[in-house]
C-alpha cells in the first residue's frame, strides 16, 4: 500500500449557485412578511381572547408561525455560508507560490495537498514515515504556512490534517478488514505530520503556540474518498486513482461569526 504527499466547505466557483440562493431568500423575506402581517391583523382584530374559539383558523396561524420559524433558522444558516465564503476567499493566497510536483494549494476551497508524484511518494507502502522527498518538500513550505496561519488564528476554528490511503491492503483479505487497516495507517501518517508542525523550529512560542495547538486536529480516512485522475472526489472504482488518492490533505475551517 503506498501513500500520497479545517464542517463544510464551500468552492467560490458555485457562487452563482449562491447568489441564485438569495434571489430566492429575497423573495422568500417577502413572503415571510406578508404572512406575519396576516398573523398580526388577525390577533389584533381579535384582542388575542377569541382566537381559541377558532380552531381551524388558530391551527392555520400556528402552522404558518412553525414556518416562519423555520425559515429563520434557513436565513440565519445562509448568512454563515456567506459569510464563510467570503472568509474563505485568499486565506491561502500567499502558499500559491508553493505549488510544485508535491504541493498542490487550492486557496478557492481552502486545502492544501501532499501529493504522490510519478516516483516520488509521500511515504513507503504501509509506513507512516515520511519519504525523504516528503520530508524536504514539508521542511520548505511549513515556515510560509505557520507564518500564515499564525496571523490570521483568531479567524481560524480548526486546522485539520487528514490522512488518505488508496485500496490496497497489506494483510487484510475482505473490504471491511482493508478499509480498517487504512484507517489505521491514515490517521498516523496525519499524526505525524502533525507532529513534524508542531516540532517545526519556526513554530511559534508561548500564547501563539497555545493558540494554534488548540485549532490543530489529525485524523485519517482510509480510501472513503478517493480521487480521480483530475484530483476531484469520485465513488466510481472505475474512475479512481491510486497515485492521487494517497495523499496528505490540510485544511483549514474558520469561523462563521
């Protein structure tokens, strides 16, 4: 098995998804306020005391307050996307330089990915220790990336480091046994790399380093999602493959108030 060398996120490129959306919240807000005034006319006309001697009416009002209700936690949801797209934008912006045969940064969806390329790999099949090439490759770009994160923390909610494993197996014989032993192998190649950031001789001191400790994570995910050939998401065996698949993906999450 061989390896590649942050809640979800959202791509700039479905914007025009996005802006369709609050075309629609726009003439939803209208729709909600038509409704309460009806709500409001109708209570107040009534002095709020004989209301209950109209069920069928109290049941409708009731049900159009239930979705109004609704619909407010659908605004309020909408508004942390927005606001999370447009502080995703750039985050990664100044690591674009660092794109190369083993670093593939995509500032739009906010990852950063360690990737196997031709013969060079991120790891030996089934290790957790880091080939030479990876090791140089992350020795160079962790400076620049610690300098990035570091000033921007208190927008940061998590940074996530996630191991990803192709379909081959080692000693495993059935699906469920050789996902299992991805898993395992994925979450410690994400453990150390985790550690070679926090062991980095630029990582920062004292109140900085407490800060971005708390916002680092490292899991792993054995081959539930797998690449294909185009480096995008695919559940079709047909498409994926292996080289880029294991890899070692960073993400960063930020806050949405």
């Amino acid at each position: 098995m061989k390896s590649h060398k942050n809640k979800k996120q959202y791509s700039l490129d479905d914007e025009g998804d996005l802006w369709l959306s609050l075309s629609d919240l726009a003439m939803g807000g209208f729709v909600i306020f038509l409704i309460i005034a009806v709500v409001f006319l109708v209570r107040y006309s009534s002095g709020g005391k004989d209301i209950g001697k109209i069920p069928k009416l109290k049941g409708t009002i009731d049900s159009l307050e239930t979705v109004i209700d609704s619909m407010g936690y659908k605004i309020d949801s909408l508004v942390n996307v927005i606001n999370k797209v447009a502080r995703d934008t750039g985050i990664f912006e100044p690591l674009v330089d660092f794109n190369s045969e083993m670093i593939e940064v995509l500032p739009k969806e906010g990852i950063i990915r360690f990737r196997t390329a031709g013969n060079k790999e991120l790891f030996p099949p089934n290790s957790d220790l880091m080939s030479q090439e990876f090791n140089i490759s992350l020795k160079e770009f962790l400076p620049e990336f610690i300098k990035v994160i570091n000033g921007r923390i208190d927008r940061i909610d998590e940074i996530r480091i996630e191991g990803h494993t192709d379909t081959d197996c080692i000693i495993s014989k059935t699906d469920f046994g050789c996902y299992v032993e991805n898993l395992d192998l994925s979450v410690r190649r994400a453990k150390n790399v985790l550690l070679d950031i926090l062991g980095h001789k630029d990582f920062p001191k004292g109140t900085d380093a407490q800060k971005i400790r708390k916002r680092l994570t490292a899991t792993g995910y054995s081959f539930s999602k797998q690449l294909n050939s185009n480096g995008q998401y695919t559940e079709d065996k047909a498409q994926m493959s292996k080289d880029r698949s294991r890899r070692v993906e960073l993400r960063v999450f930020l806050k949405t108030r």
